[in-house]
C-alpha cells in the first residue's frame, strides 16, 4: 500500500462508519449519521435523534499531501430533552475519542481527538435540542 493523495470524503466516511458502528450510537440513531445539516426544505423528513458530521477546516502535510488534519464539528440532535441530546454525544465521544479509524473499503485511516466539550442548546427550526463539540481529525489516505 502506498500514500495516496488526501481525501476529504474518506475521512468523513471513515468518521461517519465508525459511529455507525458502535453499538451504542447506532442503539440510539440507527443509520441516522449524516455528512451535513438538512436544508430547512428537508426538515420534514429528516429522522430525530440524528448526528451530524461537519468540516470545518484543516490541511495537508508534504511532501505529498497524503496526511490530513481537519478540524471538524460533531453535531447531536434529539427532540426528547437536552439530557438525551448530551447521552448521544457521549455515545458519540466514546466511539471516536482515540480510536483508530480502520473502516473496510475505505483508503483513509485515522483518528480524532476531542479538542472542545460540547456546548448544547435548543434550535427552534427543527424543534430539536443539539449538542456539539469541536474535533481534530488526523488521517493518512493509503491506495
């Protein structure tokens, strides 16, 4: 295998897979991992509790700009209350915090690290309580 050039969407694949994959994020959202926040003409069908994965800057290093390191926001919602809101990014943070990002079929291998607790609140759009926390993200893309 050979460093291949950064990718962007294998690392929110990677990111988004493992939560998928832990039980205790998939017990509370199902395949509710999402790569962006709904448009408020998609409100109506987007599922609740649901998490959200969104860039929200990084780099490349060189000499070949295989390794990355992007800064990312992990959104959790939930229409029950802000204390199942803060359960599901517990469950989210358990998941992620320093595990290695190995995800089958996917090229960028990884891991994050959580840089800021999460903040909560309450968005009266969708009528849901959010918590979010800011992440680094560092990945190798291999081919």
């Amino acid at each position: 295998m050979t460093a291949g050039i950064a990718s962007a969407d294998g690392l929110k694949q990677a990111i988004r897979n493992t939560l998928l994959q832990s039980d205790g994020v998939y017990d509370i959202v199902g395949p509710a991992v999402y790569g962006n926040h709904a448009q408020t003409d998609d409100m109506s069908t987007v599922e609740f509790p649901h998490v959200v994965i969104e860039f929200y800057l990084g780099d490349t290093m060189p000499p070949v700009g295989s390794f990355q390191k992007v800064i990312f926001e992990l959104w959790c919602f939930h229409r029950e209350s802000s204390s199942a809101c803060l359960r599901l990014y517990d469950a989210c943070f358990a998941a992620l915090q320093n595990q290695f990002l190995n995800v089958e079929g996917i090229g960028t291998k990884g891991a994050c690290t959580e840089m800021n607790r999460p903040t909560e609140g309450f968005y009266e759009m969708p009528r849901a309580y959010f918590s979010h926390g800011r992440w680094l993200g560092r990945a190798l893309t291999l081919s």
